[in-house]
C-alpha cells in the first residue's frame, strides 16, 4: 500500500512529533534538523544535523529498511515498537562528514539500477524507513543514532520505450474421441492455417498458447497436408515465446471446483 507525503505528516501530526523522528530508546538520539524526504528521480538523500562531537573521527552507518506496508506498520515503526528488516546499507567515513556552520552535514546517492556500494539501492515507489547511527571507531559500538522516513515516488521517464507482448490463443474443439478415436476436422485445419498465417505476417513481440492436442494431431496424421501444416505450424512457433497450456481444453475454475488439482496438473504436464 502505498504512502504519500500528505498522509504521513498527517502521521507524524497524530504521533505527536511532526519535526523528531523517532529513535531506539536504548541508544542516545542524533538531533536531525532536515533532510531529503521526497525522491522523485535518481538523487542524493541530504542530511543536516546539529552540531555533534560524536561525528569526529568515526564512521556513520545508514540502513534502507523494507518499505511501509501500512498506516498501522508506520506508527509501530515510528513509535519503536517494531523495526524492520534492512534492504541495503552503506558506512560513510568520518572524511565524508562536513561540519558547516554549527551543523553536520553529509549526502548519501541514491540508484535505482545497478546496486553499488556507495549508494542506496531503491527499486520501488513508498515510504522507507532509514536509520542513521554513529559507531565508535575503537569499539564499534553504537554511540547514537535517528530514524526517520523517506518517500519515493519517481516520475515516469517518457524517454524508455515500454516494452510489450500479444498473447494469441489457438484452441478448437476437442480432436480424441470418447471411443478413443482420433477426428481431425476441416474446421481444425482452416483454424490452424489461419493461425499460421496469422504469425507470418505478424512480426512483433508476441507469446503464443496453442492446444497441444493439436500439434500432437496434426504430427500423426497421415495425410500430407496434414504434415505440411504441423512444419508450417513448428518454424513459426520455434520463433515465439510459448506459453504453457492443458493439453485438452480444461475449465480451470471447475477443476478447482471438484477438488481436482492433480488432475488439472497431470493434463499441464501432458501438454
């Protein structure tokens, strides 16, 4: 479910601190004055803190935790009642910390393609969980640390061509008889010749579902024209994306309605 700003201000309003974010009670808080909260393209997360003598001379670990599932998940998180799992994360050196007019000071790049070391890895739109903490660089222990939120929600780049694939369907009536015959129509043939053309003069991306009966039909039968349609039938199929299919004509929702699930996979596996 997705967050926007307006609803978690709203959030943070109800909570009771709309400007601190929250912290382990544990651990001593970092005083974060502002920072990046809305991430609508590829950037960097800037932050800006009160001036802290805990930053000189150690590092500063920044954890990406899983994105907010809902208002409920928010306020549990906001309030330290859960904290959750850590989708990336990444140190900074003290060398990487600025200290600027009473204030601490350092940016953090975020990517939403190839994930490196020196960035956050953001694949999705929502609201995200962030925790900054100070280590102590003799003891590694944690010496203070914040949590706060930020809000993805990039814009579309009209640039990137969307790609996108025709799902075509090839299925007639069914050629095994109940006496275990096999009857291979003239109606069948027609479908199956116009099907063929049909991918001849249809280049584009397109992923295709055929009846499996009818290829198995078709490759057994005598007739020679039969088998010049089963050819015609394989070279345009060897060129598509083949999608998988009952080798009958089977209802799913009354398989599924009989209580018949390996039956339904027995006839998938077949086809």
């Amino acid at each position: 479910m997705r967050l926007f700003p307006a609803l978690v201000m709203a959030l943070f309003s109800t909570l009771a601190f709309p400007t601190s974010p929250t912290q382990a009670a544990s651990i001593p808080t970092l005083a974060l004055v502002s920072h990046t909260f809305n991430i609508t393209t590829a950037t960097q997360l800037r932050f800006v803190f009160e001036d802290d003598s805990r930053f000189v001379g150690n590092a500063v670990e920044i954890e990406l935790h899983r994105r907010v599932a809902s208002r409920r998940s928010f306020q549990s998180i906001a309030r330290g009642q859960a904290r959750p799992g850590v989708l990336d994360a990444l140190t900074l050196s003290s060398y990487q910390i600025r200290r600027i007019n009473n204030s601490v000071q350092f940016s953090i790049p975020v990517s939403q393609g190839v994930d490196t070391a020196q960035s956050l890895h953001v694949v999705f739109d929502g609201i995200y969980p962030i925790t900054i903490r100070i280590r102590d660089a003799k003891t590694r222990e944690a010496i203070a640390e914040v949590l706060t939120f930020v809000n993805v929600h990039r814009k579309s780049d009209p640039s990137k061509t969307v790609q996108v694939s025709t799902l075509v369907r090839l299925k007639t009536t069914p050629s095994l008889q109940p006496n275990g015959s096999v009857v291979l129509t003239d109606e069948t043939r027609s479908r199956v010749s116009q099907f063929v053309e049909f991918l001849k003069s249809h280049t584009f991306p397109m992923t295709v579902s055929v009846q499996p009966e009818i290829i198995e039909t078709l490759a057994t039968s005598t007739v020679d024209s039969d088998k010049e349609l089963f050819v015609s039938l394989r070279e345009q199929l060897r060129q598509r994306s083949i999608s998988t299919a009952p080798f009958v004509p089977t209802d799913p929702s009354m398989f599924a309605t009989m209580n018949m699930r390996e039956e339904f996979i027995e006839q998938l596996r077949v086809g």
